[in-house]
C-alpha cells in the first residue's frame, strides 16, 4: 500500500506571521514528504507492507521503518491540527477536561510549554488521552509516537529544530507563543 | 565556572561552506546558552565535582548527583562538543591529514576515501540531533556517532579528535532539509594539523 502525503487543509501562506510560507515549504513539502518517500521505498517485501500507518507505528521494531512511519504519521497529526482560524481555547468536552486535569486552561498551556521546552534535541511534545480517558502531557524523541504506549494523540508541537529554525532560529519559545495562536482545538477534539 | 571560547576565526571566515549568519547563532546563541546552562547547574555542588575541566566533567557524569546530572550532561556536553568542533575547522583548510594520523586513518579505515565514506554515513544515519565522530579507542581509530550532546568520553567508547555537528542547528539556515550537502561541504573546512595534533596527544596517554 503506498502512502500518500496529505495535502495541507490551508494554503502555504495562511499561518503566518506565525509559521511563514517558507517553513511550510520545507517542513511539509521536503520533511515530509522525504518520510513519506522513505517508508514507501521500505515497506515492500516486509510485513508492514499493506498496514495503514498507525498499525506500521505501533508493530514496527526501532529503526529505519518505525522512523519514518512515525514522521509520517507525527507530521500528518501536527499540519492537521493547525489552522489559519486557530487559537484561543478549547470549548466543549476538551475544555472542561483540560480545566478538570490541569486546573485551568492557562495552567495547560504552561505545563505544555514547559514539555516542548524541555524535550531536549529532536522531538515532540503531545497532549493525549489514556484508555481511561484521562489526559496526560508528553514529551517524545525523535520520531517517538504517543502511539506506542497505548495513548490516543490529541494536540502535538514539533519541536525538532526544522519545525522553526527559518523563522525564530534558536527561539525555541517565542515558536511555542506562536504555536498556541494557530491550534485548531475544534480538530483538536476529535479525538477525545 | 565555564566561559565560551572565542572563535579562532572570523563568523564569515567559513564561507562559503558554513554562512556567517549560523556562525553567529551557532557559537554566540546555542554554545553560549549550554555555557550558561552549565553553570547554572554546577551552582551549588561541592568544588570537587563544580571545578573539574571539562573533559574530567565528561569522564565523569554519574558523579553528579541525579537531579543536576541530564542538566550537566546536556550541556557539559554541548559545550564540549562546540568546543572542539569550533578547533577542527578552519578557513583555507580541508584536503588530507599526513603523517602518523594519516598512516592510522589508512590502517584502520584501508584507505582515506574509505573512512570519509564512513564517516558520512555516521553522519547520515544519525536520525534526529547528534554528532559524528573519529575517535582514538585502545590505540585504533574509529567512527561513530551519538545522540543529541552526549559524546565519546560519556560511555568511554573512545577519545574524539574530530565530530561534526548534524543538530539542524548547525546546517539548516544554509542547507535546510539536505544534511548530505552540509557533510560535503565540512570536508573543506577540516583543519587536519588540529586533528593530528589531538590524535598525538590521545596516543601519549
């Protein structure tokens, strides 16, 4: 089965000031699309083959397979989530869930930042649901996927350095202030 | 307490392989920021663990108590790291080593060529933000990488004469998403008299 990059549900130039045309250029027309390229080049023949992409994120031993299969799929989840009508707060379900777990939504967007922040190197930082139903913060490595542990994504920062090295390079912070004026928390929700 | 070194050059002395722009940003933002990080995370602990230099540092992390100790690694081995990176290149250099350097590139290695394609697909292989390195281990050279800013003196897999940079930070204002044509590139910065002069003293000790 070959994986397709998923085409962005907004224009080039729809995120900025906030993620230029350029970044977006790179990271999903080049980052992107090199993962997706990649996994096609080295699913066939093996099992992981015919697998849609969680099933090859969660089966797939470390290495190169699980790599770019969990890029793909990371990648898909944060371009997906992100929107030139993002921001603000979530409503609903979400947001009562957010104000339950973390005190308030000010509270989560701090403990949120703090774990993009603090992924050191290449990485993710995610908020997911357990199968309990419960929200946790995480903060993944590399191509490290929520997935693997048996949590459902909700919201992902890419916070590998191509996600914003062109438009804030080393202000690794001041891309985290930008990111919460474009989450699209309607999307966002879908998975809770 | 630890100081960023100055550069042995110009920012613009490295173009154009390396541009002035990440220079700056490079040495004077991120190696800066893990110097300061160093210190702050030494601030407080006994003068035995807080005044060794910084390779003993390296040698020496499970001696840090365990709340400071990713801090230190993190950035003692970020500053480390720049630190010897920063030595090894140079304007005008690149070309071959000669020499006992060069002899021990070729018995390890079986030629020069060889080990620049090794050390390429070091450099290549490592997903997500590290470091490639030839490092002396027991006498004989070797290539390898490691993950974010840990390095050879960690794990004691060897004492590193050369490490290139592959965090995106090092090549994407230039380079952006081709790492492969950044890692060309290096090999016409490589100041091969810095290399052998570390591979001599890795060989005295």
């Amino acid at each position: 089965m070959e994986h397709k990059l998923p085409e962005l549900p907004y224009s080039k130039d729809a995120l900025a000031p906030h993620l230029s045309a350029e970044t977006l250029e790179f990271h999903h027309g080049k980052h992107h699309a090199t993962y997706v390229a990649n996994l096609n080049k080295l699913i066939p023949g093996t099992p992981f083959a015919d697998l849609p992409i969680e099933e090859i994120v969660k089966k797939a031993p470390a290495g190169p397979i699980f790599n770019n299969a969990a890029q793909v799929y990371n990648h898909t989840f944060y371009f997906l989530r992100l929107s030139p009508k993002g921001g603000g707060a979530p409503a609903g379900k979400l947001g009562a869930a957010i104000q339950k777990e973390f005190g308030s939504f000010e509270e989560f967007q701090k403990k949120f930042t703090e774990t993009a922040m603090n992924t050191f190197g290449s990485g993710w930082a995610w908020l997911v649901r357990d199968k309990d139903g419960r929200l946790h913060l995480r903060s993944t490595s590399n191509a490290g996927c929520p997935l693997t542990a048996g949590e459902t994504p909700i919201l992902t920062c890419d916070v590998w350095e191509h996600a914003y090295y062109i438009d804030y390079r080393n202000a690794r912070a001041k891309y985290l202030e930008a990111f919460w004026k474009i989450v699209d928390w309607k999307k966002a929700a879908e998975n809770f | 307490m630890f100081t960023l070194p100055e550069l042995p050059y110009s920012h613009e002395a490295l173009e154009p392989y390396i541009d002035k722009r990440t220079m700056e940003i490079h040495h004077g933002a991120h190696h800066a920021g893990y110097v300061n990080n160093l210190n702050k995370a030494l601030e407080g602990l006994p003068p035995a663990l807080s005044g060794m230099v910084i390779e003993q540092l390296m040698r020496n992390l499970s001696e840090i108590p365990e709340p400071k100790r990713t801090a230190v690694r993190n950035n003692g081995g970020g500053h480390f790291n720049h630190s010897l990176f920063w030595t090894v290149l140079g304007p005008g250099k690149g070309g071959k080593p000669s020499g006992d350097l060069a002899g021990a590139i070729d018995k390890a290695f079986g030629s020069f060529e060889k080990f620049k394609e090794t050390f390429e697909a070091a450099s290549m292989g490592r997903f997500g933000s590290g470091w490639a390195w030839l490092s002396i281990k027991d006498g004989k050279l070797l290539v390898h990488s490691t993950p974010n800013q840990d390095n050879p003196l960690m794990d004691g897999s060897g004492v590193p004469i050369l490490g290139l940079d592959v965090w995106e930070h090092a090549y994407y204002l230039k380079y952006q998403n081709k790492r492969a044509d950044y890692v060309k590139a290096f090999w016409n910065l490589v100041n091969w008299d810095e290399v052998a002069r570390r591979y001599a003293q890795a060989v005295r000790r």
